[in-house]
C-alpha cells in the first residue's frame, strides 16, 4: 500500500504553499503542476531538499503535463490569476473559467475517483465549473472559503480579547465574497458566546474586517493575495478526507434545496470524511443571519448566471 496523493494545480503562491503544508504534515505525496515550465519542478525539488532538515518523507514532484497525477485520492485547484489591488473576485471570472475547465478535465482524466478541493476565484462559481466539467458526484467538488474566513474571523476575535486562538469556536457562510455571513450567534469563546464578552459595536467592527479580510491583505501585498492561511484551510480540508476524521466545517458544497437554494454552490456547515461531503448540516439561524444568506446567495447566484454554463 502506497501513500496517498495530493495533486495540486497551480504552483503559485497557494499552490506552492498547499504542497508545503501537506508535505510537512506528511499527509501523501505531492504532485504540483503548473503551465509554467521549470517553475513546479524546481519549487518541489526544493521542498524535497527541505526533508532532511525537518525530517518529513513524503516525495513531492513538479511536472507541466498530468502523467504524475494519475490516481490521486486529493486535487487541489489553485490555478488561476489572483486579485489585484481594487479587482473584485467577479473581474476574475471569465479568465478563470477557462483555466479552471481545462485543469478539471486533465485532473478527472488521470483521477476519475479523486475529491476535487477548489480554490481559485470566484470561489463559489469556481466550484460550479469543476462540477458541471467533472461529472462527479456533488459530495466529491467542494471549494474552500468558509475554513479560511472562520479562520480569519477568529483570528480577529483572539487578537481583539488577547486570547488563545483555539478558544474561539465560530462559523462563516455563505458565499466567499463580501456578502459572506459571519455567524455571531454562534460564536463562543471557549463557550462562553461572544455576545457576553464584546459590545455589539466592536462586534460589528471584527465582522466588517472579516468581510473585507481578503481585500485588507490585497492591499498590503500591492501584489498579488493572500496563501498561508488559504493554503492551511485547503490542506485542513485534505487532511480530514485523507484521515476520514469526520470533521464540522464550513465549506462551499453544491446544494439541492439546503437552506432554501437550489443548484448553486455556497458555503454551508458539512461534515468532511473519505467520502467528500458525507452531510450538510442545516442550521438554525435568526431572521437577520437568513436576511444576509439570502443577500449573500443572489450575489453567488449572480456570478453563476455570468458563467453561462
Ligand atoms: N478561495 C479562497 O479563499 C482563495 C484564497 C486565496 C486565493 N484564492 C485564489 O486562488 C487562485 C491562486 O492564487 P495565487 O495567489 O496562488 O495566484 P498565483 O498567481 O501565485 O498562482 C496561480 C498559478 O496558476 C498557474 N496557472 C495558470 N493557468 C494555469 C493552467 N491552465 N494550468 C496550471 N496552472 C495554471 C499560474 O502559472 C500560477 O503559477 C486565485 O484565483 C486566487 O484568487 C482563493
């Protein structure tokens, strides 16, 4: 029995770090791809080097064709151009569509039973190529989004309370974009709801900068975006397939009437095992956090129109 393998397309800055993280964590065998030649190679040949100080052994190769991923249990989909300072993730759209389809046929070509993890934006429509290109299952196509701005938003919880960030328990749905729905309702601090610890003011304050986390370190980079913290919450999600750890998380999964919306993908609470998506978990919510859902949803519903597909 051989160690599993993680594809990921698009050797950038989320790509590149996707494999960093999986290799340090000796989840599988890293295959990265990328149409750049020499570029994949090289980044891998260097995480290779990097084994024998931090003792991970797990084989991580670059190639600019997809004979090397043939079989992977994981695709992670990175490829794509990122923002630039002042684009929206929609400006992206139609440039990515295409590379996003033709990666998904390459992958599916080597990969029929792979997990397909998409990354690229726009997130959510992103997914929708992937799935309508692929024919998988549904439970096999799911974008990271909600990992990543949970992440942030607990981040600026910790920072804001001076406490460890693992006390923080929340959740964000919705769409990855702007309109996405931090849920403060249930946001704890070790259990304790964060309602019971903040003013509503300053609560208000750390769901804005959550909302605009992505466009905050756009600007600071002046190129390109952000990728530790995307790349971590791309590699959680691989890890809890790979380990069939059956974990809660929010991850933008195609729906089928969850949450009252139809053939779309949005961010949603699921659980993650080998299976992909085993559930989606409907959960209750106040009239304001539906209000802002469906805000959220006819922006994600929008851009899907835009594909044409
Ligand atoms: N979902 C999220 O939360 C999230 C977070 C961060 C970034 N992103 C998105 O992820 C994508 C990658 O971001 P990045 O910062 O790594 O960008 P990047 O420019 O550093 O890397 C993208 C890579 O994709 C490669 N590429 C382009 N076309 C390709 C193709 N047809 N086949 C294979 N590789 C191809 C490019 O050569 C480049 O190396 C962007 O769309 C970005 O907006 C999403």
């Amino acid at each position: 029995m051989g160690r599993p393998k993680i594809t990921v397309v698009g050797a950038g800055n989320v790509g590149a770090t996707c494999a960093h993280w999986a290799a340090a964590r000796e989840l599988a065998d890293v295959v990265l791809v990328d149409v750049v030649e020499g570029m994949p190679q090289g980044k891998a040949l260097d995480l290779m080097q990097a084994r024998p100080i931090f003792g991970f052994n797990v084989e991580v190769v670059g190639a600019n064709d997809y004979a090397a991923t043939k079989d992977s249990q994981i695709v992670i989909i990175t490829a794509g151009i990122a923002r630039k300072p002042g684009m929206s993730r929609e400006d992206l759209i139609n440039t990515n569509k295409n590379i996003v389809a033709s990666v998904t046929k390459e992958v599916v070509a080597q990969s029929p039973e792979a997990i397909l993890i998409i990354v690229s934006n726009p997130l959510d429509a992103m997914c929708y190529v992937a799935y309508k290109v692929s024919g998988f299952p549904p439970r096999r196509v799911m974008g990271m989004a909600g990992i990543l701005d949970t992440a942030r938003f607990r981040c600026f919880i910790a920072m804001e309370l001076g406490v460890a960030v693992e006390e923080i328990q929340s959740m964000v749905l919705g769409g990855h974009g702007d309109e996405m729905v931090p849920l403060v309702s249930y946001t704890t601090v070790s259990g304790v709801p964060l309602a019971d610890l903040l003013p509503a003011a300053v609560i208000n304050a750390l769901v804005d900068r959550t909302r605009k986390g992505g466009g905050e370190i756009v600007s600071l980079l002046k190129t390109g975006s952000a990728f530790y913290a995307p790349a971590a919450a791309a590699v959680q999600m691989a890890e809890a397939i790979l380990k069939d750890q059956n974990r809660l998380m929010p991850v933008s999964a195609y729906l089928t009437g969850e949450y009252g919306l139809k053939d779309l993908f949005f961010g949603v609470p699921v659980i993650l095992g080998d299976q992909g998506i085993e559930t989606i978990l409907a959960l209750k919510l106040s009239q304001d956090e539906e209000a802002m859902l469906k805000k959220s949803a006819a922006a994600v519903a929008n851009t899907r129109d835009a594909l044409k597909m």
